[in-house]
C-alpha cells in the first residue's frame, strides 16, 4: 500500500475514530488496556451473540496510533467468531513483529505493517488488541 | 556552556530530558572506570592496599557530599536513589513514629516517589495524607502551608523543586514555621540539589532525598541526608553485612553507628566514588553559575514558545529550568515522536505525578528539562520544530 494512503486512514481514524464511546450496558465485558511505557490507557467494551462478537467500542485517552489502531481493528472484529477474532490478533502481532502472517484477514490495520521501524510505536498499535486478546481468553466470558 | 565536558553530545541529538537523567561529563566516566581497572576491591576492607584506597576515596566522596549541602559527613548515607531514600525515611523513621490520625502534607505535584511512602504509612498506620492547595500558579505558600497544619500535623514531605511544575518552594520559610509546631519537614531535593544551591543547615530541613544520576553523576545511587539526632533514630531497613559490629544469637545483635549502619550490605562502590567528581566538577562550575544559565535559558526558551499560539504552557511561572507544556489538539507522546524524528529528546506522559492532574486539568504533558549544557541553539531547533503545527500533523505518525 502506498505510504500517503496509509498516512490518510492512519489520520482519518485518529480523527474520527469509530465506535469511540462510553458504555454504560451490563451485557458489555469491560477491559482496560495501557502502555506501562507510555500512557496510553482504554476501556474496550465487547458483547458477544454466543461465539460472535456483536459489537465493540472504546473511550480513553491514547496517541494517535493507539486510537487509529483500536478503530480499525473494531471495524475488523465486529461479526467475527471468537476464533476468527484471535487469528487476526495473532497475524497482526507477527505482522509487527515482521514475522509471517496473512495478510487478507488483517483489512485496514495492514497500514501498521511498517511500524517495526518504530520501536517506540509498536506497543501503541498493538495496545487493543492486547486489551482485545486479554478479554477473548479470559474464561468467564462465555456470555451471550 | 561546557559542552566539550560531555561525550554524549557529541552524538547527533539534542537532549532535553535533563529532569529524567543528566548527561555525565568525562571526568565522572573516567572515575568509574579508573575504579575498575585500577583498584577494584571491596569497601571497608583494608587489609591490603587497594581495598585501602577504595575506603578513602569512597569516604571521600561522603566527605564531599556533605560539604556541598553543608552538612557533617555522619549525616549523609548513601543509598539506590532518591526513591530508597525517600522510602527509608518514611519506612525507617516515621512508621515506628506515626500514629493513627496523625497528619502528612503533602501536594498533588509531587513525584510518586515522595507520594506512596506516605501513602502507605495511612494505609498501614492509619495516618492521614492530606495535600497543600496550590495557588493559581501550581505553587506552595507559606500561607496555604499554614491553612493546611493542625495539631495533628506530624509530617511535610514536598520536593523543593517538582518534576513537572519546576516552581521552588519556600522551604527555609515552611521548616521555620514547621519546627515552631512540631512538625518534621521532609525534602525531595531530586529536582533542585543538581541545580541550585542547597544548605541544609540553612534551610533546616530534617531529611533531605536526592539521586546522583540526575547531577551528572552515575546511575544507581541516591543520598539521604537527615540530621543527626534523627538518622540515630532511623531504623535500619535491610540487616546484614558491613552494618554490624557483632552478633551472637537474635537478642545479641550489636549495630555499628551512623551513617554505616544504614549502608548494609557490599554498596555501590563504583557509583559513590565516581560521584565524587561529579560533585568536584560542579563545585568547580559553581552551582550559582550553573543556576543562573539554566534560569537564563528557560527565560529564551518561554519567551519563543509563548508566541505561538496553539502552545499551552502549563508553568509559565517557575525559577527552574523546567518548561510543560502542550501543543493544542495533539496528544503529548505524538508530539514527542516527531521530535523524536528530528532526534530531539523530550518526555511526554505525566512524569510520575499522576494526582496533579486533579490541580492542572491537564493529564499528561510534554516537559523540557533544561541543563547548563543545553544551547540558544537548540532551543531554536526545538522551537522552530513546534512552530508549524500542519508539520507536526504531517509527520507525527
Ligand atoms: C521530584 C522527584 N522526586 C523523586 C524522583 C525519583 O528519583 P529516582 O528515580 O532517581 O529515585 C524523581 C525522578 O524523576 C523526581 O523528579
């Protein structure tokens, strides 16, 4: 993907970033995501239809990596399974760690796939979905 | 000015994080490794004579340290930092000390470091920390000290300097009117012992915390001053090695005096005897110098920033060489990424006082710590960096 476009989802998701809200719903699980390095720090809310993530949303403070980050990989995850959900985490972890991954399950968050150059910035892009694989694994949430 | 003392800026960056760690001249590198390659041995050993000669220059530096803040070489113990420091006087002196309702001021521009010692002697003892207003500037009066003291008040811990606001407080005034109460005064001098003269004699504080990474000395290494009477009282954390003079069962334990007791343990041996001359090579710059040019410099700098308009500076009013601030609209830690890319080093985030939010409003900040050093011409770089904000949009990512 060419640089510049990168550069404007990158932005346009900083600036606009979806699903960014509070929520306030029992039916949502809570989890907090932040950079002990930096101070990065969110609340991601996620309510599951069985094995389907139904919906995702997020509010917190966090620069613009962390926020276009958690925006696109939202935009992702809705509708996922469980299992589908943790397959894109693991691709994007190894995609920032240039290691192997696919590429077709990542959607917009390819435009992290140069963020290795930038050390400082890989654990600002990753933040969700640590937060995100943290809430997916945790074993009580079998709720629907 | 002094720049040819320091090999770090001969690398290709301009460092203005000075408050987080200082650079350190040749003359203090020199030392440590004159240490280990030419008398490599342990302390308070002298059986033979490099471990002789390791006793004299590691007294020595005591020595040193203790004129420099006008102290008696008793009363200054070598520690981690400013932060083991801080934690024994809370932990060694006032828990056994403290009852429960008794008093601790404290303020919410304070380093976590000088925030939850105390916070665990209310905790634990069920002593009550309660925080000096800040006026309009973010700074501490002598006034609002005296609103805040009741006869329960046992404890000021403040810093004479903040890591973030930079003001300095008017500790020669508070310990006056403290001691006249009863109350001990505790000073985090972290932020102000690398930058400005501090006699403790004149100001009469009753314990005094700094580290030696931020004077230009090594890592690792941190002082505390108490006076005399006190450190006699302060109750060793750690037992072991070095800090004894006998024992034969637990209720046959025989402690050696101050300030050895409280140093148990093999000590940082490379550390305190490189900060020897660091001391010695502050000593020969002379701290009112050193003052007067980072003062002078954080005067050019505010006088630049202040003109552009989207900046908010936070402390607008400070004698240290300490300037936070934010660039409208933009995160703090992105701003400090594109300035990273033009391999201008400062801090973003909220510099470990995290309850000075509640006072300021602001959440996290960018600071530029200033040191002699530092150069018009950096500054310049700096500023002109921050005065096109559709640049630093464009290449913050
Ligand atoms: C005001 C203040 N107090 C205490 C400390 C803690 O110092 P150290 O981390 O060296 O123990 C710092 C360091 O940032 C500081 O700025």
């Amino acid at each position: 993907m060419d640089p510049e476009i990168k550069r404007e989802i990158i932005m346009e998701h900083y600036q606009n970033p979806l699903h960014r809200h509070h929520v306030d719903d029992k039916s949502y699980d809570m989890v907090n995501t932040a950079n002990s390095s930096c101070i990065d720090n969110l609340n991601i809310y996620i309510k599951y239809d069985g094995d389907v993530i139904k919906d995702i949303a997020f509010e917190g403070e966090a620069c613009a990596i962390s926020i276009s980050s958690t925006s696109i990989m939202i935009e992702n995850l809705i509708g996922k399974t469980r299992e589908e959900a943790l397959n894109i985490i693991d691709n994007f972890e190894n995609m920032i760690n240039e290691k192997e991954y696919s590429e077709d399950v990542l959607g917009n968050a390819v435009v992290y796939s140069d963020i290795y150059k930038q050390n400082s910035r890989k654990s600002c892009a990753f933040l969700p979905y640590r937060g995100l694989r943290e809430a997916l694994t945790k074993k009580d949430n079998g709720k629907s | 000015m002094n720049r040819e003392d320091f090999p770090m800026l001969e690398e290709d960056i301009i460092y203005l994080d000075n408050g987080a760690t200082s650079l350190k001249p040749k003359c203090v590198i020199d030392k440590t490794v004159e240490y280990y390659s030419k008398y490599s041995a342990n302390a308070h050993r002298g059986d033979y004579d490099i471990s002789y000669k390791v006793d004299q220059e590691y007294e020595g530096t005591r020595e040193k340290v203790a004129e420099f803040l006008n102290a008696d070489s008793e009363e200054i113990v070598f520690t981690s930092g400013a932060t083991d420091s801080l934690n024994m006087i809370a932990t060694g002196f006032f828990a056994p000390l403290i009852e429960a309702g008794d008093e601790i001021l404290i303020t919410t521009s304070e380093h976590a470091s000088n925030v939850l010692p105390w916070f665990r002697l209310q905790n634990e003892k069920g002593a009550i920390v309660k925080y000096i207003p800040l006026d309009s500037n973010y700074h501490v009066t002598l006034d609002n000290v005296k609103k805040m003291v009741t006869p329960n008040t046992k404890i000021i811990a403040i810093a004479e300097i903040t890591n973030v606001i930079g003001d300095v407080r008017p500790i020669k005034e508070i310990c006056k009117f403290a001691h006249e109460n009863n109350i001990f005064v505790v000073v985090d001098g972290a932020q102000s012992v690398p930058h400005k003269k501090v006699d403790v004699k004149d100001l009469d504080c009753d314990f005094l915390a700094f580290s030696a990474h931020k004077m230009y000395g090594p890592t690792g290494l941190g002082i505390l001053y108490g006076k005399k009477e006190l450190l006699e009282n302060l109750n060793p954390i750690n037992l072991g090695g070095g800090m004894n003079e006998s024992f034969d069962s637990p209720s046959e334990i025989l402690l050696k005096d101050i300030p050895t007791r409280l140093e148990a343990g093999t000590p940082n041996i490379a550390s305190v005897i490189a900060f020897g001359s660091a001391i010695d090579y502050l000593n020969k710059i002379g701290m009112d110098k050193i003052n007067e040019r980072e003062l002078y410099l954080r005067k050019y700098l505010i006088d630049k920033l202040i003109k552009i308009p989207y900046i908010d500076i936070i402390n607008l009013e400070a004698d240290s060489g300490i300037v936070s601030f934010n660039v409208e609209g933009i995160f703090s830690q992105d701003v400090a990424f594109y300035l990273n890319k033009y391999k201008v080093c400062v801090r973003a985030g909220n510099h470990c006082a995290k309850i000075l939010k509640n006072a300021t409003k602001v959440t996290n900040s960018l600071r530029v710590s200033l040191a002699f050093y530092n150069t018009e011409s950096e500054i310049d770089t700096l500023v002109e960096l921050l005065s096109n904000k559709d640049k630093i949009v464009k290449e913050m990512l």
